[in-house]
C-alpha cells in the first residue's frame, strides 16, 4: 500500500476552491486547479516513496509490470496502468472534443509517426474512453441530438440566420444530416460573422421562456462569457444537454462528442490523451479530424452500478477492458477492498478510511487522500466513516 502525490493540473477554466476543500487547503488557491491526477501517466505521474526513495507511479510499473500490475494485465497493456483516475473541478466549460476508439488511434498515431515531423495531434496509440461520477451538480453536453430534436432547438430561436442550418438538418438523412449540419457550423462559423452573436441573442431571450431548450439557451449564453464569437456556441446546440445530479455517473464511449460545462466529478479514462477539438478552447482543434471520428449516432448512457455481495460497493461497470469504478460507503466492521486484486488506486472523498493488510500493515486516508494497491497488496480491508472510490481494470468484469 503506497500513499500516492497526485498532480494538479492547473488548467484555466478550473475551481480555485474545489480541489483545495477536499484536500483541506486554504481557499482560494492561488491559481485555477482542474484536474487532479492519480495514476501513471507520463503527461503527470503521481509520486510515491518507495524503499525510502522518491519516485513516481510510472517509474515502479515500468520497473517491475508483473508484479505491480500482475501477469493479466501487464501482457494486456504492455506493461502500462491502463487506467487514469482524477478529480475533475470545471468552473468554466470545457473544449468541444471527441476521442478515437483503439483502431482509430493506432492507425492516426503510425501514419503520424511515419511522416517524421514531430509531435501532432495524436499524443499516443490508446483510446480514451472514459466515465465521469457527479460528486456536485454537473452539466454535460454528452453526444448528438437526434436530428428532429435539434431541428426543433434551432427553431426555437425563432432566428432566420440559422435556416441554412435547419435546412442541411430537413434534407439530410439521420445521422448524415447530424454530420452535415456539425460540418457546416463549425467549417463556416467564422466566415459568417453575425451568426454565433445572433444565436447568443436569441438563446437569451429563449433561455427565459419555460420549454424544453430554455436550459440548453441558457447554457450558450454562460458559455458565451467565456469564448465569444466561438462556433463552438452554436455547435453545442446539436448536442444532448443534461445535468448530472450528485451520484450519477455517464459513461463516455469513443466517437461521442462532448463537453463538460461546469462541476465537480470523479473522472476515470483509459490512461490516454488522444483529445480531437473543435471548440470552446485555446488550444490547437481540428475539425476534419474530429468529424471523421465522432459518431453522431452515439448515445452517451448513464451507468446503473450494480451491488457487490457481501460488502456496501457499488460497481460502475463499463464496456471496455482499460477500467472499472467502485464506490463504497465505509460503516461498521472492516470489509474487503474491492476488487481485491489487480492495480488499484483508492481515493477517499470525505470521512476517513483505515486501509489494513493481512500483514497488519496500516495506512490511513482522509478526504482528498490517496494510494495506489499492486496487485501484490492482496486481501486489504477498509474501515472507517467515509467515502472510498477504487479504480481498477475491466479485465475480468461483467459488463451491464
């Protein structure tokens, strides 16, 4: 049982409070703190002392796969954690973007590694599906409307600037048409001018009209306070708007396109960073890219976790290999830690935790603590008043 350093990354649109209150810092922080990283990824390992010396998470897999990962999981993933555990903190929205799935990836990352010109927009050859847990109220954009319901939102607006746009959506065919319409917004969206100002004008008078939209109208608008003129704005209209409330936990799949907009969430991935753009951001998007790779059939599902017998975790169970998600709410006796073998990392949320071994090793977490578990620390048990969440692979897990 290793305590782990998680890294924060310190991207502009986070909290300055919400990372520090679960860590029991001062607030404010002295900066945006976004994500807080627990795993190996080499874009931010988490550090751990072992043997007396500083290091970090990805220099003990690499060192030793089998037995920090065991033999399972280290052939599947080449010796890699394959999952990423964070806390996400998004107090200003998110870019517009959609991840590859694992074809996808490993043909976009060898024709760009042959072509010799350095880094592109490819980071590695892994996919990044990923499964977001609402620890506070959390809006979400989470894949496409379909066709007759995004005709109707941009009707709503009662704006003759977007008939193009509903006219691509009439004369398309289904999912087609969600593609020729996204095409057309976010190819042409600079070249016409007065559309992304016009839409934010008539999503704010919407937005005060009770309907279906007025949250989706509304959310343009705030969006609009952070990235002004960006096409992104209209594009996010096409897409599904929803509020997660505390508890609730989505899955995202390859090809869904997304945005997170604003909230506090548990974040576990495939340990990658394959992100496609084509909005709300500062950084480098690309839209042909992203318009080969988003499906706009897709459906971002919600995830019903299951019980575990004999214990008080809840499982999240995904359709992919990379990770599962468990949640437990500590009381009473010890229980074990589930999954009980395997990589995992455990991240207390609030209350406190006692973590044991079998050889009466002892290590405690408290809010905003964790540690990592090698496949070695079999049969550990958890005591305590909080709340644990436990990242592990998928290999093995029956998926709902």
């Amino acid at each position: 049982m290793d305590p782990i350093r998680p890294i924060i990354k310190p991207y502009a649109w986070g909290s300055r409070e919400a990372l520090a209150r679960l860590r029991g810092r001062s607030v404010p922080s002295a900066g945006p703190e976004a994500e807080l990283w627990m795993g190996a990824h080499p874009a931010g390992p988490a550090g751990l002392t072992r043997d007396g010396r500083a290091t970090t998470l990805h220099e003990v897999v690499a060192a030793a796969p089998e037995r920090e990962l065991g033999g399972a999981c280290a052939r599947r993933f080449g010796g890699r954690l394959p999952f990423l555990l964070k806390v996400l903190a998004a107090e200003q929205p998110l870019s517009v973007q959609v991840h590859p799935d694992r074809e996808q990836a490993r043909t976009a990352f060898a024709a760009q590694l042959a072509t010799g010109t350095g880094p592109g927009t490819y980071a590695d050859d892994w996919p990044k599906p990923e499964l977001l847990y609402a620890l506070t109220r959390f809006e979400v954009l989470a894949g496409s409307r379909d066709r007759d319901e995004a005709v109707a939102v941009f009707d709503g607006l009662g704006l003759a600037d977007v008939r193009p746009l509903t006219d691509v959506l009439r004369a398309g065919d289904g999912a087609t048409a969600l593609t020729d319409a996204l095409r057309t917004v976010l190819e042409t969206g600079h070249d016409r001018a007065g559309l992304v100002p016009a839409v934010v004008a008539a999503s704010r008078r919407q937005a005060r009209v009770p309907g279906p939209y007025a949250a989706a109208y509304d959310a343009v608008v705030r969006m609009a306070e952070h990235h002004p003129g960006d096409p992104g704005l209209v594009a996010s209209l096409l897409m599904r708007y929803q509020v997660l409330e505390p508890g609730t936990a989505l899955f995202m799949p390859a090809g869904g396109l997304h945005a997170y907009l604003n909230g506090v969430g548990v974040e576990l991935m495939a340990a990658s960073d394959n992100v496609l753009r084509a909005g709300l951001t500062t950084k480098e998007v690309n839209i042909p890219e992203l318009l080969r790779v988003t499906d706009p059939a897709m459906r971002v599902p919600v995830v019903r976790p299951s019980g575990v017998p004999g214990s008080r975790t809840r499982a999240y169970a995904c359709p992919v290999e990379e990770f599962a998600l468990y949640r437990t709410e500590l009381g009473g006796p010890p229980k074990p830690v589930v999954p009980s073998s395997g990589p995992r990392i455990v991240l207390c949320v609030d209350g406190s935790a006692l973590l044991r071994g079998p050889e009466g090793d002892e290590l405690s977490l408290g809010p905003g603590a964790s540690c990592f578990l090698s496949d070695s620390d079999r049969d550990v048990t958890a005591q305590g008043d909080g709340t644990l969440f436990v990242a592990g692979t998928g290999l093995g897990v029956a998926h709902r």
